[in-house]
C-alpha cells in the first residue's frame, strides 16, 4: 500500500501541464543549444520563496462594483474571447473551463449592474469566438477583434496560437490576458519584456516553475537519507522543460542527479531507460508524460523495483486503484491536486463553487478549479480600469495592473509580479494526503 501519499504542486500548474502540455510539442521555442528556455525560470538556490505580507490595500469584489450614486452615464464595452472551444479533448476541457471563469464573471459584474469609473457605468458584451485549436484560426480571429471589433482587451486562448496572437496584440498595445504558461518561453520571457515590448500581456497561470524547488526541499525535509534522483520524461517541449526543472530544483535542494532520460512520444515500453536508471542505483525516481503513460512508466518501475520513491502528477486515489498492494513498502509522492480541487479552504472559494455550479447548469464540470484562472482576474482588471480612470488607455490599465491586490475566490492576495505573471496567495501550501492543507503564506495585513 503507499506509504504515503504527498501533493505539493498548485494551482492548476500540472493540469495545465497534462491537459495542455501533452498537446505541445513544438520544438519552435527552444534556445540554440537545444534546451528548453523555461529552466532559466527555475529557482537556483537552496532556499524557498518566503511570502511578504502586502500592508497597502487589498480590493475585494464588493470594492470594485461598488457605485456612489453620482454616474450619469451608461455605455457597454467590448472584450474579446477567442478560446479553444473544440479540438482535442484534453485542450478543450481547459480551455472550456477557463473560458468559463471570464464569462461567468463577466455575467456577475453585469447582473450587479457593472462597474463605475467617475460618471459612467460601464457594462461588458464578450464577443466570443472558438478557436478550434487552430493556431492560424486564432491568428484570424486576434486582428478580426482588433481591426474590426477595435476591442482593447482579449482574453484567451488556453494554448494554441496564444504566441502568434501575443506579437500582434503586444504590437497594438491591446491588454491580452490568459492562462497560457508558454509565455515563460515568450513573450513574458524577462522582466524587461514585460516591462517594454509585452507591457500589455498579463498571464494568469502562476509561473510553473515557482513550485519545482519547494516540492524538492519539502522531500528533503521528510527525507535526509535520500541522495540520488533519477528523471525520466517524454521528449516534448513541455517533458524537457519539466526535466529540467526537476533537475535543477532537486540539485538545489542538495540532491544527486545520477541519471535522466528522455522518451519519444508513443512509447510504451520504457524498460531500457528504467534499467538503465536502476544501474544508477536512485532514492527516487521522478517522471512526467500524459496521465495513461505515467500509469504504465510508474507501474514498470514499481516491477522493476527501480527507486524506493517515486514521483507522479496523478491524485491518490487514482494510484492507490491502480496498484493496491503493488505500492508496499514503497512511498509516492503524487500530484495535481490545488489547493482549489479539494474541500474548498474558505468561504469565499465554497461560495464561488456554489454559485459557478448554478452557472454550469447545476453541477460542476470536469476541472472546475481552473476556472479560477480566469475569474478572479476578471475583477482585478476591472479594478485597473477603475484605478487608472480610463477603460481605453492601455498602458495606464497596464500600469495599474501591475500594483492590484486582490482578495478573491481563489485565495486572499491575488497580484501579478513584475515578471507579468499571476501569484496566488496559497502558493507554498502543502497538501498531504487526507491530512489539512498547511500554508507558509502570511495572510495579507489590508488598511
């Protein structure tokens, strides 16, 4: 049986990385040498992020739709909505998802009878359109919205095309916000980039690889008497890049890296490069591909009795069906359950849950947490509009986007780093399994 079962990722990072990295294998952004830009993401030392209490001002839903009574104006803005309605499966669930956040905050921010900057009440119609998972359908519909529509704001997509679409949104200066993690390997690629030629890109995936190096220190806490980690991954843009996270964050958190090793898409049969791994005689085995494939990497490995501890994206409970009695005497550490998939932790997240269900026809689909990757950025960039008094200078929304705090469903501090990329308060939370969730985040100090 597990011995023990540890989730330490958060926040939609390894859906996204199973749903739609699965999906892109696309060797277009890798760097001359070869290796997957994203690494240079990673943490580098030994020591985890600790959180700051933010001491300004929090906003919170109610501050944003509040009104004063004094507007004498109604106008309806338009935002665009391009998301991957159809195509792949494990690409349309995402990006349907959310998709959904958007549209079911914009419909909040509606019914409450939208959102005040000095004497106007504003209103939002989406203008929305499916992709199709088509990068140059995606192409088409970005400049229908800006040359057409004139829209100044586009959410959306979940993956596909979203690179092409940032070069033409970035050079119109039109606020483009999504959950697209590729834009560590873009257009969000430094600070200076989001400072310049990207000011206007927000991403609202945290940074993926935020989460490697706390997970490798939270390992090596429980563990001082591991030593040696082996990693094995597909050979896609998003399996090297996971390597090589995994590689530097372990390393950092004072492991051995004796072996990694990279497969083909396709594969079913990893004995070779598991018994090569074996030979190398590791504590732990970590490995990345889509959920079918680590079951059958992570049921070879258990056979082959390769590491004492193994490491694998999929829930506890899927495992544990899996193997039953394969799994004694051996630990698993597993993965892609945040904070947000589980029992809701506040008021606020059940709340929302109750009320997207309604949304949703009565029940919650299939991943509904990473709806919250796009709902509560709804409200923050409504709130920059606010802040900056304008709902048509980008720049100025820009600006002021970069200074919002928000306390919102998904966690209590909600803001975006300078990098453009979304920090969510509960990051650093660890999840054990059937144990409560325990967090390092310092809870925000409002004025």
């Amino acid at each position: 049986m597990i011995k023990r079962l540890r989730v330490w990722w958060i926040v939609g990072v390894l859906l996204t990385a199973l749903l739609v990295g699965a999906a892109c294998t696309s060797d277009d952004d890798v760097d001359d040498d070869g290796e997957d830009a994203t690494a240079t993401s990673a943490p580098t030392n030994g020591e985890a992020a600790t959180a700051t209490p933010f001491t300004g001002t929090i906003l919170t839903p109610e501050d944003v739709l509040r009104k004063d009574g004094t507007a004498t104006k109604e106008v309806e803005i338009e935002w665009g909505w391009m998301f991957e309605l159809s195509g792949p499966p494990q690409i349309q669930i995402f990006a349907t998802v959310t998709g959904d956040g958007v549209l079911f905050a914009v419909q909040e921010i509606n019914d409450a009878g939208g959102f005040q900057i000095g004497d106007t009440i504003y209103t939002i119609k989406l203008l929305e359109h499916d992709t199709e998972s088509d990068p140059n359908k995606t192409i088409g519909i970005t400049r229908q919205l800006i040359v057409d529509d004139e829209v100044n704001v586009i959410w959306g997509p979940a993956s596909f095309g979203e690179a092409e679409a940032t070069v033409i949104t970035q050079a119109e200066q039109v606020l483009h916000l999504c959950a697209c993690q590729d834009r560590g390997l873009t257009s969000l690629s430094s600070v200076e980039k989001a400072a310049g030629e990207s000011h206007w890109a927000f991403q609202t995936l945290p940074l993926v690889s935020r989460f490697f190096l706390q997970g490798a220190l939270n390992v090596k806490e429980d563990h001082p008497e591991y030593e040696r980690v082996a990693i094995i991954c597909i050979d896609s843009e998003i399996g090297r890049s996971i390597c090589e996270l995994y590689e530097e964050s372990y390393s950092a958190a004072g492991f051995e890296i004796v072996g990694v090793k990279v497969f083909p898409p396709g594969t079913s049969d990893y004995t070779p490069l598991l018994t090569n791994l074996k030979q190398q005689n590791p504590d732990i085995l970590l490995n990345f591909d889509d959920p079918t494939a680590q079951l059958n990497i992570l049921g070879q490995a258990l056979d082959m009795n390769v590491a004492s501890s193994y490491n694998t994206s999929l829930p506890p409970d899927i495992v544990q069906a899996a193997f039953g009695d394969r799994l004694e005497g051996k630990e698993v550490t597993a993965g892609g359950i945040p904070r947000q998939a589980t029992v809701p932790t506040s008021e606020a997240a059940a709340a929302y849950f109750e009320r997207y269900a309604e949304f949703s026809g009565g029940e919650l689909p299939l991943a509904s947490f990473v709806s919250l990757l796009s709902y509560d950025f709804v409200y923050m960039l409504v709130a920059a509009m606010q802040q900056a008094g304008t709902v048509e200078d980008t720049t100025a929304i820009a600006d002021a986007l970069e200074t919002i705090h928000y306390a919102g469903a998904a966690e209590d501090d909600i803001y975006f780093n300078e990098q453009h990329f979304s920090v969510i308060g509960s990051d650093g939370c660890i999840v054990r399994f059937e144990q409560p969730i325990e967090c390092s985040h310092d809870a925000p100090v409002r004025d």
